[in-house]
C-alpha cells in the first residue's frame, strides 16, 4: 500500500518541486490602484522564491470580469494567476445574466492576501467638512450631485449604496471603468464624492485637493488618524471593505497550488513586504489560508445576492 501511495504521489510531487519552469503572470482588473501595487510587491519576492520572471498585467473592465476570464482560460498550471476582490467570485454572480464561465467551476481560490478598508472622498470644492455635513447636504439637494465607482455592482457601488440608504439621502451613480479614471473626474470636480481604499486617496487628500469625511471599519487608520470612522460620526455599521485575494485555474494540481500558498504566505509575513507595502498603506496581512478563504467569499456570496435584491440591481 505504502508503494502504491508512493507512486500515485510521487508525480504530483516532483510537478510541485519544479513549478514553476516559466514565467509566470499576475493579472488584476485595477491598473495603478492599491490592488495593482500588491500585485506588484508580491511579484518581486516571488520571482526570486522562484528564480523565474513574475509579470504584472492590468486587464481592466467589467467589474473584474476580463482579468478573471483570462485565468479562467489559462493552462491548468500555475502559470496565470489571478489577484483579485471578492467581486470576482460573489458580485458577478448576480450582476451579469449570462456569464461565459462559472467562477466556481473555473477558479480555485489560494490564500486571501489583504483586507481594505473604504473612506468616503468628496471633491475639495464640495461645501462640507464632515461626514454630517455631507449626509444633510444630499439630503437637501442629493438629486443634484453625484458619485463615482468602478462599475455598478462592484465594491466600490455596493459601499455608498449602502450607507446611503443608512442615511436616507439620495444621489446619482455614475459607473466607470477603473478606479484611475474615477479619481481623474474627481480631481477634475466632474463627481462629487467616492467610497474608495483610503491609501489611494490619502496623498490627494494631504495636498488639499480632496478631502476625507470618514473611514469604514471599527477604528482609525493608522497612516490617517485625524479622520474619524463612520461610527464615530453617527453610521454605526459602515464597515464596508474588500479583501483581495489569489487565485488559479480550477484543475491545477494541488501540490502545486499549495506550493504558491506556501511562498505567497512567507512573502506576506516577511519585512520586505511590510516595509514596501502593507505599512505605508496602513494594511495588514491576511492569515486566511485556502479553505478560509474560500469559505468567506461563499459567505459574501450570500450577502451580495441580499444586497442586490435589497437595491433592486438587476442583471446585465
């Protein structure tokens, strides 16, 4: 029996030991946002783990669905690696009426990497300092401003179509592609307000060309501690967030899928990674390994199809 074992395993064995003998690539649907700079300070680390090329490539659109269909699509090898949110594998579910694959069939989730939390951004203009400030200006003149996202249905649509409906104001949704091109019409004074990750607005912030009226999350950031959370500002509850996380094709090997957990992981816990990324932007490391992580977004999946009856989003 123990022969018999040894046989079966020893070639998935040796297929982890030599993975990877290419290069291999990292795709998100976030080009120059927080998600595209993880992706970024996780390759460095894992091309020498790995003594091969890690390459970073942006395929932005569709609420993540044109980076996800590509690993989807990929050899069932390691080699095409998916970084994305939770959007991917709950969110789309519901948004798109005909999906081209099925995320759970396709995909296999490997380890969550980092949680980020939102803040509520307005445009420097907008005549508001606080958060109260903000919810009885919407509920004045609501109808006239507006707010931007990456796609309807996404985190970032999800986050303010929440707490407005908390609030009680109204305001129109304008849906763009990336995130890039939201903070570009923000700056440029075409929207008025954005849930987005506070370390990609903070420096926009800092110089005074937007400002902060709150974080999501129980307390306040670290590398913004001036700026209250929605709890302390009266939205007890505004805990919006996502997490982003690793995935692959579904049907490559399991020992090669616990390999890229095993070096993802050590990546995440080592210095290099803390100094160049998670502590500038007041991030912690996940410790959600596979079946963690599996099992949270399932549960997101639940709570977006609630969610998306509760707002009345229908499918595409």
């Amino acid at each position: 029996m123990r022969r018999r074992s040894f046989l079966l395993w020893a070639p998935l064995t040796a297929l982890a030991a030599e993975f990877p003998s290419a290069p291999v690539k990292l795709i998100h649907a976030y080009p120059g946002g927080l998600v595209d700079n993880g992706a970024r300070a996780l390759a460095t680390p894992l091309s020498v783990r790995w003594h091969q090329p890690v390459v970073v490539e942006p395929r932005p659109g569709a609420n993540e669905l044109l980076a996800s269909e590509a690993v989807a699509r990929s050899a069932k090898d390691g080699s095409t690696l998916l970084v994305a949110t939770k959007t991917v594998m709950a969110n789309n579910l519901f948004l798109f009426d005909k999906l081209r694959f099925d995320p759970w069939k396709e995909l296999v989730p490997i380890r969550e990497l980092f949680r980020i939390q939102f803040a509520l951004v307005v445009r420097a203009e907008l005549p508001v300092t606080s958060l109260t400030d903000f919810v009885a200006l919407m509920k004045k003149e609501g109808a006239r401003h507006n707010y931007g996202s990456s796609g309807t249905g996404g985190p970032l649509h999800l986050a303010m179509e929440g707490f407005r409906r908390r609030a009680g104001f109204e305001i129109e949704h304008v849906p763009y592609k990336t995130i890039a091109q939201v903070a570009q019409d923000l700056l440029g004074g075409h929207v008025d307000a954005v849930f987005i990750s506070a370390p990609f607005a903070l420096p926009f912030v800092q110089s005074g060309k937007l400002k902060m009226l709150a974080v999501t999350g129980p307390e306040r950031l670290r590398i913004a501690p001036k700026v209250p959370t929605f709890a302390e500002s009266g939205y007890p509850g505004t805990d919006d967030s996502t997490s982003v996380g690793l995935l692959a094709r579904h049907g490559t090997p399991a020992p090669v899928l616990a390999s890229i957990g095993r070096d993802a992981a050590a990546v995440l816990r080592s210095d290099e990674f803390r100094q160049t990324f998670l502590a500038p932007n007041g991030l912690e490391a996940s410790d959600a390994d596979a079946a963690q992580y599996a099992a949270s977004l399932q549960a997101r999946r639940g709570t977006v199809q609630q969610l998306f009856k509760q707002l009345g989003i229908q499918p595409q």
